[in-house]
C-alpha cells in the first residue's frame, strides 16, 4: 500500500479556551485532488497552517509527504508548496526575477531556474513583465507555477480563484488537474460550490470538525442533495 | 432632467496606461436592486468611485438621484450610503463607537436611524462594546452595511460586499439587501459572484471596463447565441479534451459536476447536437456519455460575451 500523501489523526488546536481544530481525521493519496471545505471561521486556515508547519498543534498528528508536521518542518516545506489568495508573488518583481528568488530559496541550481523558467513563461503565454502589471488571473495562473516550481509532492492552494473570471477559473481548475495527473497531491479550498464538484474528494468542516467527507457523488447520494451548493447550505449553519 | 436614481452617459476614466472605463452607460431606476457583476479589473471599484464623487471621470457624465457627480459633489455625498470593498470601518473603534462615528460624521445619531439599521444592526448589538478588528468576517460585513445605512440614505453604493464570504453567509446577506429594498432603498452592488447575479433586478456584466449586457438576470440566458448541452461521464478531465476537438466544438468548460458543450453552428436543434456528440463520445472510447440540451446561465453567458483575447483555453 503506498503511504499517503497527507495523514492527519486527531489534530487538534485550542486558542485559550476556543478549540479552532477539533480532533479531525483524514488521509489524501498521492495524485489525489482534495478540496477542503468550509465557512468563514470553521477552522480551515487554522488546519493548513499547522500542516504547513506554520502552527503547532495542541494535540494529534499529521504527516505531510511522509514527514512529520512538528519534528520535520524543514523537510516538509521542501516538498510542499503554497499559493493564497492574498500572498503569492513580490509584485515589483518582474516575472523571471520571481521565479529566481522563488527558486533560490527553493535550492534549485542556476541551470535548473533558467530551464524552468523560459518553460513557463512559455506555456502560461507571458512575457517578462513586472508581476504588479499582470491581470489577476494571470498572476494566478503564474503563482500557481511558482508554487509548483520545485516539484513538490503536495501544493496547498487556499481560494486561489476568488475574484477571478470565468473562464481564467476553469483554466486555472485545468491546471490544477494537469498537475494531479502528473503525480502531485493537491489541497484546495475555494468559495465556489462549483469547484468543489471539480474535486476527487471533498470535505466539509463545521465548528473546527470534519462533518462529512467522500466523493461529491458519494456525497450527494449520501445527504440526498442535487449539488455540494446545496450540501453545503445544509451542513455549514446547523440551525 | 433623467428621473433614473443613477444615469451614467459614455463614462470613462484612465489611470495611466490603463483604461479602467471605457464608455461606460447606463442607468438605475429608483427602488431597483442593481448589480453590476464581473471579475477583479473590471472596472466596477472604479466606477463606484465617481458615482460616489471621489474621482473624476476623464469622459461623459453621471448624474446619481438627478445630481451631477462633479458639479454637485456635496449635496450628492449627504445623500448617498457608501461600502467600499475595502474593510472601511475603524479597527481600533468599538462596534458602537463606529456607528456613532459614522452618523455624527453626517450630523444625526444613532437613535434617529435605529428603526431601518434594526434588523441588520441587532444582530450584533451584542459585541457593541468590542473592537471591529476583532470581529467576524460576517459580523465586520455587517457592522460596516449599518454605518453606510445609519443616515437613512436614498441610495447605497455596496462594493462586493461578499467577496471571501462562505456561500451560506453570501445567501443571508442578500436576504438583508432584499429587505433594504423593500423599503424603498435603491441599490447598486458589485460582486464578483455570477450566481449573485440572480438575486438582482437588472444585471450590467462587466469586463475590462466595459459593460458587455444590461438585463433582467432571467433574461441574459435566453440571448445566448448557439446551441448548448451539458455533458456528463466519467473521466471529465479526458472527455473534456476530447470534446474540444469535436468537429463543430465552439467552447467546452467544466460546470460543476458536468461539462457545457457549445456548438459553432447557429440555430441548429440542441437535441441534433446531443445525438451527433454522443456518437462522436461513443467513437472516442466514451460510451456511457449522457447529454442533454440545456439553457444557458449567466456564467455561459459572460464567457461567450467576453473579450476574445482571454478565450484562448491554456
């Protein structure tokens, strides 16, 4: 049996006396589109940061490419990238400086950077201009390659579609599965009920707990619902 | 004189090299719930900021409940409700020390426009003695629509008041814009949300700072230009490839759990469509393939309308 690329059991974080996560527990095979779902405040954020290695749990475990989220922090960000909405790229950098610096703190040789980046400009269609200059999607499209640079073996993408055109949506989805066939985990949160339906599998978290999880088939058929937007609406506000 | 509560005649503004607005027309009816609805850079922060008198537009004229944005810019700002995208509340300030700043800033109080902040307002009563910072996405979302409200404005200007909202609380918000309008308020929002768009009167989709289509949200479907069958199997990702080079493929793109399929061919029967693509499907190895013709929504609608540069699939 192969180990998976995400292994979570009863992870746990309290702030005080709020309990943010609350004992969740789930796996992610290797290749496997995972999208993590939520409302405002359910404790998404808070489980991504510690299996980034960003925030310690209070109690439970996680492995992330094999490696633990307390003990291997360092080994884990060398096989995991990242790519929010929020932070993504130095904007008064131009598009092959980023890819440099990103690069550079990655490990990769010079040779490799070179490689990589004339790569992607080419199959994102960019010219090197300042990253600040570029349209939203593209920036999108383009933060997603970064993040992917050093080929890592998980990459966590925390609603990089919000705010984003219909069509740069979908063509940011049909990356996100290019990447998956080519092996790599991914970790996806998003606003649209419509991206989720896009996801292998799905989870849904309430109050700091994982309430359900399973294919959106699977869980449509399960909850007797015609869309993860409905399920969702179900789920999320329990009267 | 236009008795509409917004009228915007070919305006446009440039910042730069970029053209933020580019010939921009049309108009809100008194009482209406107007959305104008499109992705970031579309021009829709820029447009509020001259409706709302805080830019200049370099071309044509807006006029909002009859007063010019330049010329009338003060009797304009006293009557108008503004929340920008932007979290415009004071951190630092307590949730009833916002609100109380907010209405000394248009000289009255709180109490006098207590009984239409009242529904929104009360749910947060509670935490009036916290700092916004510490609020809630929802509860800042909240707090900021009753400072915009507390004047009783005639009109309320609501920058995409749902953006990074869950879609449980987006739906709740709208609940409370539709009860504002109930009473008579004019509303104007922007949102990047295409499904948004149902809950609005009258719809402007907007794309690089342009408008594409001004209509009834139930209307923009039916203008849908080709034949349109969503598609549904196994392997998406596959049969999606597949279908794009299907001989008579105009656009394929996931929605939700299926795949909207159009054809390049105007005016040809959906059901011919279905059963030509089901062979076509069947032929490259996709048997159990089901289709069916379907109207177009507003998201098919703004993909089709959008300008071609950006309709290259990567």
């Amino acid at each position: 049996m192969t180990e998976p690329a995400i292994a979570v059991r009863d992870l746990t974080r309290r702030f005080g006396g709020f309990t943010a996560v609350d004992s969740i527990s789930f796996d992610v095979a290797p290749g496997e589109v995972f999208g993590f779902l939520g409302a405002n405040g359910a404790g998404k954020t808070t489980a991504i940061r510690m299996l980034i290695g960003l925030l310690a749990p209070t109690s439970g475990e996680a492995r992330v490419a094999g490696f633990d989220v307390v003990k291997q922090t360092e080994q884990i960000r060398h096989q995991i990238g990242y790519m929010s909405q929020r932070f993504s790229l130095y904007e008064d950098l131009t598009v092959l400086e980023n890819i440099a610096l990103y690069g550079g703190i990655y490990g990769l040789g010079a040779e490799q950077i070179a490689e990589r980046s004339s790569a992607m400009l080419q199959s994102l269609g960019l010219a090197d201009d300042l990253v600040g200059r570029l349209p939203l999607g593209r920036k999108q499209k383009l933060a997603f390659s970064v993040a992917l640079l050093h080929e890592p073996a998980v990459v966590f993408l925390d609603e990089p579609t919000g705010g984003v055109d219909p069509i740069t949506r979908r063509q940011f989805w049909e990356l996100i599965y290019a990447a998956a066939e080519g092996g790599t985990t991914v970790f996806v949160t998003t606003h649209y009920m419509d991206e989720a339906e896009y996801c292998d599998r799905i989870s849904i978290m309430v109050d700091g707990r994982i309430v359900t999880l399973g294919t959106p088939q699977e869980l449509k058929s399960k909850w007797d619902v015609p869309t993860i937007d409905a399920l969702f609406v179900k789920l999320a506000r329990p009267a | 004189m236009s008795n509409a509560a917004v009228a915007v005649r070919g305006v446009g503004k440039r910042f730069g090299e970029t053209e933020a607005l580019t010939d921009v027309s049309f108009e809100a009816r008194h009482g209406e719930l107007f959305g104008l609805v499109g992705p970031d850079g579309a021009g829709k922060t820029t447009l509020f900021r001259v409706l709302t008198t805080f830019l200049l537009p370099d071309a044509g004229s807006a006029t909002v409940l009859g007063l010019d944005v330049v010329r009338d810019l003060w009797a304009i700002r006293a009557r108008v409700g503004y929340m920008p995208g932007r979290f415009s509340l004071y951190g630092d300030l307590t949730v009833a020390e916002n609100l109380s700043f907010f209405a000394s800033v248009f000289g009255t109080t709180i109490e006098e426009g207590y009984d239409l902040i009242a529904p929104i307002y009360r749910q947060i009563e509670s935490f009036s003695g916290r700092r916004a910072d510490a609020l809630s996405g929802g509860m800042k979302q909240k707090l900021a629509l009753s400072c915009a409200l507390v004047h009783r404005p005639d009109i309320l200007f609501l920058d995409e008041p749902t953006t990074g909202v869950d879609a449980v609380s987006r739906s709740e918000f709208w609940d409370q814009l539709h009860t504002l309008r109930e009473s008579g308020l004019t509303i104007v929002v922007s949102t990047p949300y295409m499904d948004e768009a149902m809950r609005c009167d009258r719809v402007a989709l907007m794309q690089g700072g342009r408008i594409l289509e001004i209509d009834p949200p139930g209307e923009i479907g039916s203008r849908y230009p080709l034949p349109l069958v969503a598609v549904t199997g196994a392997d998406r990702y596959r049969l999606l490839l597949s279908l794009r080079k299907a001989p008579h493929a105009h656009a394929v793109y996931p929605f939700g759990s299926e795949l909207h399929y159009t054809d390049n061919r105007a005016g040809l029967d959906p059901g011919e469509v279905a059963s030509e693509l089901r062979d076509y499907a069947r032929g490259q190895g996709f048997g159990d393939v089901e289709i069916t013709a379907i109207a177009a929504g507003i998201e098919d609608s703004f993909m089709e309308l959008m300008p071609a540069p950006v309709q290259r699939a990567s």
